[in-house]
C-alpha cells in the first residue's frame, strides 16, 4: 500500500480517467445495496462514503484505510468514523458491521487476508460489497479500450515523475487482471455478480 503515498493526491482523476468518468455513477449504483452498519474499506478520501452517506438504509458508516494522508482528508470531508489501518487486520471486534463495501480496492490487497477478515468483522449473513474495474466482454470495445488504457500509461509516463508513473502502470496493469471474479469465487458459495457498461465495471454482492 506504500504506492499510494505517491499518488494519493492524483488517484481520483485515475479513476475517472480510465472509466470516462463513470466512476461516481458505478460507486451510487453499487451504494444502494448497503443497509445497517456499514465499513467502507479502503475509504480513501471518502468516495464511496459520499453516496453511502445518501442511502437512509444505512444506520452508521465507519472508514478503514492505510494511508494518512487520505484518512485526514476524509474525516476532514465528510466528518466519518475513518481511522487508519490495514484492511487485513483491522482493528475491530467481530460481528461488528452488517456490510463491509469496497471501491477499487481489490486490485491492491491480499484477496484471501481481506476476505477472512470481512467474515469475522460481519454480523451472521453479513454482505460485502466489491467494485471494481475489469475489462469489457464485447471484442471491439475490449479492443479500443485497452488501446484508451495504454494511451493514458503514456501520459501519466510523461506527465509525471518516473516513480509515480510506475505506480500508475501497476494500475492500469491490474485492470487486466479482474477475470469477471473468477478468483473471488473462490471464497464464497455466494455471489451475485452485477457487470456495468460492457463490463468496464463489476459490482459483486458477497454473502458469508
């Protein structure tokens, strides 16, 4: 997680970059499934935690993430119990939260440390919620769209510092790898998988 150090400052335009900015629109979408105590980890600046602020299912939303500068911005924001932290051991008690949600998370944590913590911090049928960025099914789109991925890695090559840059290619690399959640299928029995825009963007719903 050292890598968002760099780039804290620039990763929101990251994310609206390489989704057209769709990414505000992917993150309502996604808030509206969320009910009860909610953990928003990896909260970031408070992204997700804007729109989950707006769903009046949800009774309290607490943050979790590792970066300072990130957390400081966020609580300064939205005024939210964030606190600073690793989302593989997180320092709550179990049973704690009703879901745990994420937004372009998982591409940069340890998908078997995270998950096994999501259970034990989730109340008995618990939920979590993941979105995240893949790469459309349709041929053409796929096409055009990698070549928009590698037209950005150029620019953020050029624009930015080679060490920022770097940090920025690992992005974009992790794109590629989503796979429709095949990998997450591996931890749970349950899963309902929601593909937007051509599959640019997954939503899945997890249940414990």
């Amino acid at each position: 997680m050292e890598r968002f150090k760099k780039i804290y400052k620039i990763y929101d335009y990251f994310n609206s970059f390489a989704s057209f900015s769709l990414d505000r629109y992917w993150r309502f979408k996604a808030s509206k499934f969320a009910k009860g105590i909610c953990l928003d980890a990896g909260c970031g600046k408070g992204e997700f935690s804007e729109f989950l602020l707006k769903n009046k299912k949800i009774k309290e939303i607490f943050g979790i993430d590792i970066t300072k500068e990130m957390v400081f911005e966020g609580k300064k924001k939205l005024n939210l119990n964030f606190i600073l932290g690793d989302v593989h051991k997180m320092p709550f008690k179990e049973k704690s939260f009703d879901y745990v949600v994420s937004s372009f998370l998982y591409r940069n944590i340890n998908p078997h440390e995270f998950f096994k913590e999501c259970k034990r911090v989730l109340k008995n049928e618990g939920k979590i919620i993941v979105l995240e960025m893949g790469l459309p099914d349709f041929f053409m789109i796929k096409f055009f769209y990698l070549i928009y991925l590698k037209f950005l890695e150029k620019i953020t090559s050029l624009i930015f510092k080679k060490e920022i840059s770097e940090e920025y290619k690992f992005l974009f690399d992790s794109i590629k790898k989503l796979n429709k959640g095949e990998e997450i299928k591996k931890f749970f029995k349950k899963m309902k998988v929601l593909k937007i825009n051509f599959g640019i963007a997954y939503i899945f719903i997890l249940t414990i």
